[in-house]
C-alpha cells in the first residue's frame, strides 16, 4: 500500500486528488496538510512513502518544505512530487535541487497522477520523463558553467555512461536496452551510482550530472 499525503492550501485541489486516488487499492491517502509546515509535521507523523506537494502555499512553500524533508535522515524513504503549473517552471529545476524526486503538472489526466504516484513510490524515474528532461536541461543551461564534482571521480566508466542516461531520463528498462544489458544489471549500476554520490534519489543524480558538465543542455534530445 503506497500511503500518500496531500500537500496543498486549496481545500478543492486536495479533495480531487483524494477523490481519483480514494479509488486505487493500492494507494492510501494517508493525510492532509495546508502549508509547507504542516505537511512537514505530518511527514513525521504519518510516515507517507509519496507526498503531493503544491510548490506555492503560504508561510513556508512548497520548496522549503522539500528541502526540510530532504535534509531530514528520519524522513529519508519519503518521495516528495511537486506539483506545479506552467507559469510556474522557473521553480521546477529548483525543486529538484532541493531534493524532490520530480514533479507533475496540477491539471494532469487522472491516469498520469496514479502512474506519478507509483512511479515516485519506486524511486524508479522521474515523473514525466520526456517533458522533465526538456524542463531539466532548459534550466540547467542557467547554471553559471559546469562545476567540477569530484565525487563523480568514484564511478566507474560504465557508472558515468549510465549516469547520462538517467540524466536524460531514460528509465531502467530503457538504459537496459540502449546499453544492452540486463534489466537488473542496470538497476544495479543506478544503485550504485546513488551510493557512492550520496544522492537520496534519481532527481539528485540527474542535478548533478548537469551542474557538474558531464551531460549538457540538449544532450540526447528527443
């Protein structure tokens, strides 16, 4: 049972999401929170696996709260979604950096939030992952020049190559494919792409590949 929290200040918003996700067996809508605070607090309370996080809400919003749970080892197994609008994206690539495993559009299609949702619960891939890359890679071309990581001086020349795969983002399966390897041979390679950056999760891996040049804006394009 994925256990969901719904983290947003309009009443109608939450009750819509509770609404489409009410009807999944899988899925658990575990609480409720009005502002970046309250949806911190309820994380340790509630211990969800999945937070829906609306990026503008008063008093401490959507990015501090992502970045409180990120930095909090207690709530390390809690993936947060940020939810967002188009006229909005000049947050999303900070989301990310603040540690939130990705984000999803708020008027998406039903169908789109439940696969968000389990995607997230995996730790599998970003959400959205032909529209996160453009979004990524749009901002990331931003970043004042590449900043060396000499953390990626630990991975292996197999583990930098899937490194640029997970930054374009392609999932598992995909990487297994175009590298040609097994399925769990690639989840292996991330696995450990994750330990030895110390990143909480996929969209951590993604951030740094960019801000430290080993991928570039437009890199693998659709």
């Amino acid at each position: 049972m994925i256990r969901v929290l719904l983290a947003d200040d309009q009443r109608l918003v939450r009750a819509g999401f509770r609404s489409i996700l009410a009807d999944e067996d899988d899925i658990e809508v575990v609480g409720e929170a009005a502002d970046g605070q309250a949806a911190v607090s309820a994380c340790h309370e509630l211990s969800p696996d999945v937070v829906l996080m609306d990026i503008r809400m008063p008093g401490m919003d959507g990015l501090e709260a992502s970045r409180a749970i990120a930095a909090d080892e207690r709530l390390a197994s809690v993936k947060v979604v940020i939810l967002t609008t188009f006229d909005l994206d000049d947050y999303v690539y900070g989301a990310l950096r603040a540690g939130a495993t990705g984000f999803l559009v708020k008027d998406t299609e039903p169908e789109e939030l439940l696969q968000a949702v389990r995607v997230a619960a995996r730790g599998d891939a970003l959400i959205s992952p032909s529209v996160t890359r453009r979004l990524i890679a749009e901002f990331a071309g931003r970043v004042r020049g590449p900043r060396p990581d000499p953390r990626l001086g630990a991975l292996t020349e197999r583990e930098r190559e899937v490194m640029q795969l997970v930054a374009a983002g392609l999932t598992n399966d995909e990487i297994a494919a175009r590298l040609v390897l097994a399925p769990s041979t690639a989840k292996t390679h991330v696995s450990r792409i994750m330990s030895k950056l110390g990143a909480r999760d996929r969209s951590q891996v993604v951030v740094l590949a960019y801000e430290s040049g080993l991928v570039s804006p437009g890199w693998l394009a659709d």
